[in-house]
C-alpha cells in the first residue's frame, strides 16, 4: 500500500479532507503520511490498519498525557483509503474521521491528497443533483434502495431524455460507495462543466442482493441482483426519470465485484447494454461475446499495482476480434478507489459517443 | 430518559432496527430495554453513553471470552437514541451501530421500537425522493449541500407545482438528521398514501453556518443563516424545483436550535413564510407579530417530558390575539427524535391548507 520512504518526514501535516467536521485528525503531509491521535487514556494498545504493506499497520505510542499517537512508517498511496483501529484488541473506528462502508462495516477514511484531485474536486461549477429512490421489488418484497445523479441540466428542458450508466460497488461496500467514496457526481459535474462529455444519467444500487455479506463468494449466484437490476430497478428508472430506454443508450460497469457483477449480467442480457465496464473486475474475452454487432464499448481498468498487463492484454485480444475495447490503468494506485476514480473519469469519456 | 424499572426483564431481545448489515447488537426488548455486546478482550473498562438518567449509562461487564456485555438498568423512552461507548477512557462509536450527526459528531444510534412506530415505517406506498443538491453561496464562497424531499407525483405532470418547507436540524446535527434520525420522507410518502395531506416538499441545510460547533450557542447570530436561506438557497430550490414560490406556499420549521433559528427568521422575514413551526425550539408572543395577517399557521410542539405547559400556554396566547395557532404535545417523550417525527407527522397535517 505504501511506496519507499523517504529519509525526512516534512512537517506539513493537515487534517485529511475527509474529517469529521472541526476534527484535527488524522492528519496527512505533502508526502503522504498519515498521522493520528486519539485518546483512549486507560488503554494498552492502540493500532491503526493503515501503514506499510505487511507490517500489521501502525502502532501508537502513549504520551504522559494519556494520548495516543503515531506517523505511518512510509507515504501511503494517493487517495482514499479504509482504516479501523483496534484498541485493546476490539475493532473501533477513529472519532476524527468519516465513516465510508466497506467491508461489510463502516470503516474510517482518510484522503492523501492526489497530484490530479483536480478532476473529483468540489468546484464552483453548476452541480447535479444525487437523489434517493426507494424502487418497489416483488423479488425480494422490500423496497430497496439505489441513488440517481442527475446531470446539472436535468429537468430544466422537460423534454430532454438522457442516457443511463448503472454502476455498482465492490464487495462489502453498498450504493452510498460511488457517491462518498467515489465522489461520482462530482467527477460527472466536472466533465460536464468542461464540455468533456454530453451529460448522462447515473444510477448505483445494492449489489450483494443474495447476501454474500457472511459467506464470501463461494456462494455468489448472479441471479437475484440480476433479477433486482434488469426486472425491477430499470423499468423503474425508465418511467421515473427523462431516459433515453434503449439498448444504445444503457451501460452497466461496477469494481470488483461490481466487475463480476456486470460481466456476468451484460453477457447474459446483451439485449439490455451496450456498454460494458470493469474496473479492478476482470476481463472478456471475444469468445464470451456471442453477438460483438450489439456491443459498442468494453472498458477494462485497474491500477498499476493491480493486474495491468491482463487488463491490457484482454482489450487488444477483443480488438483483434473487432470489440471496440480501451484498457485503462491507473498509474500509482492498487485496489482501491483512486483507481476507481480515475477509471470513471476515463470511461465516462467514451461513453455513448 | 427511562422509566421505572419492571420486576423482569423478557428475554425477547431482537438487534436494533439501525444496526450495521449483519450486526446482531445492540439488541432492544419489548419491554425497551437495550443490551450490548462489544469486543474489546484486553480492555479495562467499556461504558455506554445510554442508561437511566443521571447514573452515567450503562457500564459492561467482560466476560470469560473477552466480549463486554450489559443490559440498560430499566427500559428506555421509546424512539431514537444517540449514543456512544467509553472505552478505556476514549470515547468510540459501537461497531454495531449505524452512525447518526449529533453532538457535532457522528454517534451510535439505537431505536427502541415505538408503539405507534407505523407511521414513520418504510411500507409499500408510493415513495418520494430525496435529492441531495449542491447550491452556490457566495455569501459563504462555496458550493453547500442541502437534501430536497420531492414526494412521489413530483414531475409526474410537468406543470404541478408544490408547496415548501424548510425544515431545520437541531445544534450539534446537520442536514443529514431529518432524512436519517427523523425519517420525514417515510412519513411524507405514507402521509400522502394514506390521503392526509397534500403533497409539497421539504428542504432541509445545514444551519450552523457561522460555526457555532465550537463555542457553543453563545455566539451565536442568525445573520449568516438567513443570507444562505433566504438569499441564496429559497432562490435556488425556486429557480431548479416545481415549486409555488410565494408567501402563501413557504413554511419554516426546525427542532431545538433549528426552532430558535426558525423563529428569528420567521420574524425578520415575514413576507417569506407563512407557516412557522418551533419543534421542542421555544415558543412566539403574539407582541413579537408584526403583521398578523400574514401569518397563517403557527405550530408549537414538545415532548411531554419538556416544557409542555409553556407550549400550550404560548398557542393559547397566540390564539387569542387571533393567530391561527396549534399546540402538539408528545407523550413520553423527552428532547429526542420521536417527539420530533411525531411533530412533523402532525404538523403536515396542518401545512398549506
């Protein structure tokens, strides 16, 4: 998770973005270390998850003032990370930071502060709006929830119908992930006040509908979230919002297991998209695409510190097959959501053009 | 925050309605009783923040197995409950629970299920939508964020336009509170389902814009508020939603602090709001009305376990100097979030006739 370090720690530290509000800490430098503090004064332990690879995270040290504190050993990678901390061996999360879900908890985040944050800032620019839905599903007698960012110029021409990305999470991670941690609306904001991209709707749901929660994959069958998506979320979204509904203008892509996810739905409901994204999710091959004529775009993605070279060399195989496939990998970053980032921010480019 | 403690406590425990995904604990009884169960093997002491008034919550015991459990010493009022443990003297959330903003920080929350809980539950109705908007504000040179509950015919027909309240957070909550602790879209959307009311929507924001977190109410002035409110975000929701924007159709309510906020602007800006609620957030003489007439409803409400007489003395006031004023009392209840969500549910009932 962490590069070299280097031989000085410079003493810029500020409080990480992500703080809750009026919080100190934790605490990130130009470097990219992370520094934290927290009070626990009868404690014996204090140990934050986060720190250089293998090493068991960072341990903090108790001042005469009953505080705990401690430097990650190295510069963390750019971006978001989770991190918990175990106090007196039980896992708690840190009272500076925000909560963000994933892992099946709510865990803390931090930012270290990226050299392009640039393109998922909040700028003064006109904004989308992200919104709540609640959708009836008879298959699994609930009402489940997903958000829906609406480009700035939604709704203002009432007749103006948009395209739609459906786009899921990883595992252990739920719909709020692409709005928080992701930062989703404001990468789209971004791209639109740029004139980048034409505006398109986005729509995130929950994706572990067969509650993989408990039992990891092994038991993972794509049925019931393929049920909740193409059945029951999209006939929703098509009577409730201004959608282009068709084919040519739906695209599904998700990370990790979001990847999974949406290989496994877009290969069974080639009628349905025709624009296919897997981010840190695997690859297609040419063969798994039974009618290439329906498929307008594959993009494959991941970081650097990931599975590059697979990733690459899967979108040349299906442009040797005539797939108009783009591989994109994130230069710096691992399994985590500055590659994600980044990611959206490219495919959203490519998109419905 | 308790009542008088039964002769036994039923072993009918099931967990929290707001616990993580998954999470067995904090569970709640029939009776309202709440029991814990933390992990923390090498810890000293676990304390919950949550326990009968004035004996400093409840404090776990560590068993064989290193897991700290304990059961509140009587039940508890019913409803909501923020809360928090100390452990070995530092304060942290319970890994079990769901995070709500209060106290200037994001807390545990616990639902001890209400005996009239139905009307704020999620039920197969027709649901609106809560839409997070970013809006400019130059008086505070950023983008800020409020969530618009738009009920379930909205923009079904184009041309329909709706009624608006802003609906103020208490001190130390932010805009998140009324969606996630006061769960005002679900008792909007069964309002509206069971034919009570005429839909409009609500607008919640942040309302300690001039940062009272720190130091408290003392400082406090309703200057930069108001400009966010009135000048910057009314203008916005006006110009971007289907709103009826006048006088007639604008209401102001807030809980705690946000009444107190509501009450001064209210007062400042008469020729913006027709209907005022103060929800367990002080009362109005009629010396402080200007113009009476332009008044058209009043709502004054607590819980009966606050200064219930003062709000029925201050409505009877009210109405007989003419004002069209409603006094709400909430049984068993304190300066918590069902006294508020009953509020609202009644209030609703009372809005925009």
């Amino acid at each position: 998770m962490a590069q070299t370090a280097p031989a000085e720690v410079k003493e810029d530290f500020k409080p990480s973005t992500l703080n809750q509000p009026g919080k100190e800490y934790p605490m990130v430098n130009s470097q990219g270390y992370a520094r934290f503090r927290v009070e626990a004064p009868q404690a014996q332990s204090v140990v934050v998850s986060l720190g250089l690879g293998g090493r068991g995270g960072t341990k903090l040290t108790k001042g005469a003032d009953g505080v705990w504190t401690g430097t990650t050993e190295g510069p963390m990678d750019e971006g978001f990370h989770y991190y918990h901390l175990t106090v007196d061996g039980g896992v708690f999360n840190d009272p500076g930071a925000l909560n963000y879900y994933g892992s099946t908890r709510w865990e803390s985040g931090i930012e270290i502060p990226a050299h392009d944050q640039d393109f998922y800032a909040l700028k003064d620019v006109p904004h989308g709006n992200v919104q709540q839905i609640l959708f009836p599903s008879p298959s699994t007698k609930t009402s489940r929830r997903a958000f829906v960012y609406t480009p700035p110029t939604y709704g203002k021409n009432k007749n103006k119908r948009y395209p739609v990305l459906y786009l899921q999470h990883g595992w252990g991670e739920d719909e709020t992930a692409w709005s928080n941690q992701g930062c989703a609306h404001l990468i789209m904001d971004n791209l639109i006040a740029a004139g980048k991209i034409q505006p398109f709707i986005i729509v995130m749901t929950y994706g572990m509908t067969n509650d993989v929660r408990m039992g990891g994959m092994r038991n993972f069958s794509i049925n019931a979230f393929q049920t909740v998506l193409v059945d029951e979320l999209i006939p929703y979204v098509d009577a409730n919002f201004n959608t282009i509904a068709d084919q040519a203008h739906r695209a599904m892509a998700g990370l990790s297991m979001g990847g999974m996810e949406t290989k496994s739905i877009t290969l069974n409901k080639p009628e349905v998209f025709s624009h296919y994204g897997l981010l840190s999710g695997g690859t297609y091959s040419s063969a798994e695409i039974k009618d290439k004529a329906k498929v307008k775009l594959i993009f494959l993605s991941c970081g650097s510190k990931e599975n590059a070279a697979g990733v690459k060399s899967a979108a040349e195989e299906l442009k040797g097959a005539g797939i108009n496939a783009v591989s994109y990998v994130s230069e710096g970053t691992a399994h985590e959501f500055l590659t994600w980032r980044r990611s959206l921010y490219q495919m959203a480019q490519l998109l419905f053009k």
